[in-house]
C-alpha cells in the first residue's frame, strides 16, 4: 500500500471519527434541550373542595382549572403525614416520615440525604427553590433559593437568600411570583430547569391581598352538613383541639381589642399569644394597605361586638369569616399561576415544561366543625394534583388510582431520564399519566401522624391503611382505639365500623393489609411506640 494510499485513508478515518464526536455531541445537546422542564406549584393546606376543576363551587379557580382542563386531573391523590413539614420532606426524599428522618413540624429536615433536587442538579438541570421551605434546614440541592423565613408572613414578607436578608413591601403571593418569573426570565436557557413555586397561601392566619377582600362580602357560605359532629363513637376527633368554635378572636377572625371583651378561643394552643401575633401582623401592612383593610373589616368588626354572640351562632359566624378569607387567599394563588402560565405561552416553554399543581396536604373547611389537617380522615389525607405535559398527557384526562406524595420524586426523576434510586419509596406516575385506563398503580395505602400531643391542635398518634373502599386507624400512645370506615357508604367518616359484626371480615382483611405496608415500608420499630402489639 502506497504512502498516498494511508495518508488518504488516515484523512478519511479522522474525518468520520470528527462526524462522529459531532453527532455525539448535538444528540446530547438535543437531549438536554428536549428533556422536560419542572414546575412544581404547590401551595399550603389547599383543599381539594377549593379548586372548582374537581366539581366544587365554593370557588371559580379559572387558572389552576386550566391545568385540569389540558392535563391530567388525579382524583385519588394522599399524603401519607398530613402537616407541612413531614409533606415536604416525602416529596423531596420519595421516602416516608420515619426514613427521611422528619416526622413532625418540631423535627429538623437532615438535607445531606440524597433528593430529587440533587439528582437533577446533578443530570445537568438547573434547580431553584423560591417560596416556603419550613423545613427548619438550609435548602440543599438548589442553584439558587430564596425562601420565607419559617410560616413567613402575608404582608411585608422577609426571603432568606443565602446570607441574605430582604423584607418585601408587598403581598406574599404577588412577591413570590416575582420571583418566579425574574427566575425564568433570567435563567441559563441551555440547560432544562426544575423550579419550586411554593406559595404560603393559603396557611393560617389568612389574610388576603386587600385588592381582593370585596369578594363573597353579601354572600353566606353553605355549613358543611357535619359542622355541628358529635364525634360519637370517635374518641380521638372528639379529643381534639381544632373546632372553627374554638379559634382565636384575634389572629384569626382579626377581631380588634375593642371589638371583644377577651380572647376566648383555643385555637389549638392556649398558650399562643395570639393577640400579640395578630397585632405584629396587622403592623406589617403598609399605610395604604391598612387603610383598605380596615374599611372593609371595621364595619364588619362594629356588628359584630354589637351582636354579642354565643354558642352556635358565634360558631357559625366564625365559620364564614374564615372561609371568606380562605377562599380569597386561594383567588390571589390562582391569579398568580395565571401569571406563570401566561409567561409560559408567550416564551414558547408551554410545550415542553411539566406543570404540576398540588398542596402540602388537604385542609377541614368546617367538615366535624374543623379547620387545620393532621387527621388521616378524608378532608386532610387528600390532597388535590393536576398536571400537564402536552407532550406526553392527553388534555382532560383524570386518573382514578391512588397516588401519594412520596410518588413525585419517582415521577420527576422518571421524566428527566434519571434512575430513580432503590431506597426511593414511591413509584413514577408516568405510566398512569400516559394510560390512566390501564396502568395498574397499588392496592392500598400507608400513612402515619407521630406529632401527637407535642404540637399543636392535640392530634393523637395514629397509622393506618387506606383502600379503594375502606380505612382501618390505630390511634396509640395515650390512646389505644381502632376505627374502621366504609368510605362507599359513609364518604364523611362519621359512622366507626370497628366493632360491627357485619365488618368482621374486612376488618381482619384490612389488618393483615396493614400488616404488610408496615413491613413493606418498614415502619416495625416496636421500641418506640405501641404500634404493634394488635398484630
């Protein structure tokens, strides 16, 4: 073979090995370009009867119904810990409360454990956190963060970037959506983006954006049909300190001093100085802001200290005072995922960007009388989500299969490509979100409340299973009762079937049903509670 001959054969080798590299090079360029962006909306203690999609008309949530309306609904979707803190910590982890360490709001959120966040990051998304953290830990796993000091606050709210600190004057819905979208604004375009849009609406104390507190002023809100529960048969519900009866006259309903002759209320912690509170809240809105809002409330505040009402009519009363600033909070929270969505369409990312929409957990809208979570009863176990990937899901679709929380990490990690680690213990929802009709998801459910009498509202203790029909509850440690509940029969749990004859058999089916999660999930530490002696 000639010199000329290698030398042409070396050229052409050279050339096909550059052809080569380059096509390498834009596949994995075009895989990061097409892989899916992730907004991941949720807001706190939003209740499923909150969102008009899920056929409730308590309010019009236009925007977030516009998610239902081109994604994909879940109408069986449950947390397995029902307050703020352990919620999070099973999204960010796949993991359930006593594998990821946070078991209570008290507990602090170890972040050196591996996340969702993290393997994204880590894959070559950028990740960024901005809203509500309450995880007591500084956020791990993010490019950037820039979060609400602790509940944070609705006027004037203070964000912790880094050794940062900036007071807003603003409303905190409105200010958290800023930031969202200076985030998308200004993001790294060459790289896909997973981003944490957490609002602190709608948490307790609810006060809404002033622009907003015309709404439902001459309406009078439908009692729940329960409001007035005995508890009969239930001792737990009955023990429990989270009656709408019971708030607090002053950082709750916004009473003044004037207004009341003292603070009446429990409101779940008869050691909170509530007044203080509520008058440190009220100080935080500027000039302007007060001035709307005590032209709307000082009138309403007269009557009532005109009224001097007792007993049933001052719980009533209670309860529309408090669904009227419930319910306006989530108005300004869905104003504002328009704002995304709107931003979303006009810089193209609609098409290929994940939008998921959900809450920490569900929320009592004075079903048993209550507001606040906790409970594994239906109202704070459910917990609504919507998602749309034009994609991938077909628009108006609704699954029917139950889902948890700890389900989102798979999920995400599923979409972006990534292997989702063994000790995850949810599973991805995109096989359910390409075929609701057929993708066969789990029998039944795991869910676990440690916090107990060391928190707040004197929530017991108590695991349990739930299925497509029924719900079998354990509450234990100054407590031992069982509670059985036909969910078909009796949607609003009022009727404890544990000890009826004719639920013999479904309640021991339910018991080894229980059996098999614990050990499933491993959740079997016999030494620190008496979870287990019934089995």
């Amino acid at each position: 073979m000639s010199e000329r001959t290698n030398i042409s054969i070396l050229i052409t080798l050279l050339c096909l090995w550059s052809c080569v590299k380059k096509e390498g090079q834009t596949t994995r360029e075009s895989s990061a370009a097409t892989r899916p962006n992730i907004i991941f909306i949720m807001a706190d203690d939003h209740a499923e009867k909150a969102i008009s999609a899920y056929g409730h008309d308590l309010i019009e949530t236009p925007n977030i119904d516009r998610l239902a309306k081109e994604g994909m609904l879940f109408r069986n979707s449950f947390v397995t810990n029902s307050i703020c803190a352990p919620s999070r910590a099973a999204i960010l982890t796949g993991k359930f409360s006593h594998i990821n360490g946070k078991r209570d709001n008290l507990d602090v959120f170890d972040g050196d454990q591996e996340t969702f966040p993290k393997l994204l990051r880590r894959a070559g998304y950028t990740t960024a956190m901005i809203g509500k953290w309450h995880l007591k830990s500084t956020p791990q796993g993010f490019d950037e963060w820039n979060i609400l000091i602790g509940q944070g606050n609705y006027y004037s709210p203070r964000f912790v970037s880094g050794s940062d600190t900036t007071r807003v004057d603003g409303y905190v819905t409105d200010v958290i959506t800023d930031y969202v979208l200076d985030f998308l604004n200004r993001r790294d375009t060459k790289q896909p983006f997973c981003l944490f849009y957490h609002h602190k609406a709608p948490h307790r104390n609810w006060m809404p954006n002033v622009s907003d507190l015309h709404l439902y002023a001459d309406e009078n809100l439908p009692l729940p049909a329960n409001f007035f529960d005995q508890y009969n048969n239930r001792q737990a519900a009955e023990a429990a300190d989270m009656r709408i009866a019971d708030m607090f006259l002053s950082a709750d309903m916004k009473l003044m001093p004037d207004d009341y002759d003292s603070e009446s209320g429990t409101g779940g912690n008869d050691h909170y100085d509530a007044e203080r509170a509520w008058k440190a809240n009220y100080n935080r809105m500027n000039e302007k802001q007060r001035e709307a809002w005590d032209a709307h409330y000082m009138p309403l505040n007269k009557a009532f200290a005109e009224s001097k009402l007792t007993g049933k009519e001052l719980a009533e009363w209670k309860y529309q005072r408090y669904m009227k600033d419930y319910l306006r909070c989530i108005k300004s929270v869905d104003d504002n995922v328009g704002r995304v969505l709107g931003h979303l369409d006009k810089s193209g990312l609609a098409e290929n960007t994940i939008v998921v929409y959900t809450s920490d957990q569900g929320f009592y809208l004075g079903e048993h009388g209550w507001y606040d979570k906790r409970f594994m009863y239906e109202e704070s176990m459910r917990t609504p989500l919507i998602v749309r990937y034009p994609k991938e899901i077909k628009a108006g679709t609704v699954a029917k299969q139950l889902v948890q929380n700890i389900d989102h990490a798979a999920t995400f990690l599923d979409f972006a490509g990534i292997d989702i680690p063994g000790e995850v213990q949810g599973k991805s929802l995109r096989p359910v979100m390409l075929d609701p009709d057929h993708a066969p998801f789990r029998e039944a459910l795991y869910y676990h409340y440690y916090e107990g009498l060391k928190g707040w509202h004197s929530v017991k203790k108590h695991y349990g299973v739930r299925t497509e029909r029924y719900k079998l509850i354990h509450f234990y440690h100054d407590i031992d009762t069982w509670e059985l509940y036909d969910l078909k029969n009796d949607s609003e749990e009022m009727n404890n079937l544990y000890n009826t004859e004719g639920y013999r058999d479904i309640r021991e089916d339910l018991h080894q049903k229980l059996k098999k999660l614990k050990i499933k999930y491993t959740d079997i530490d016999s030494n620190k509670t008496k979870v287990y002696n019934r089995e």
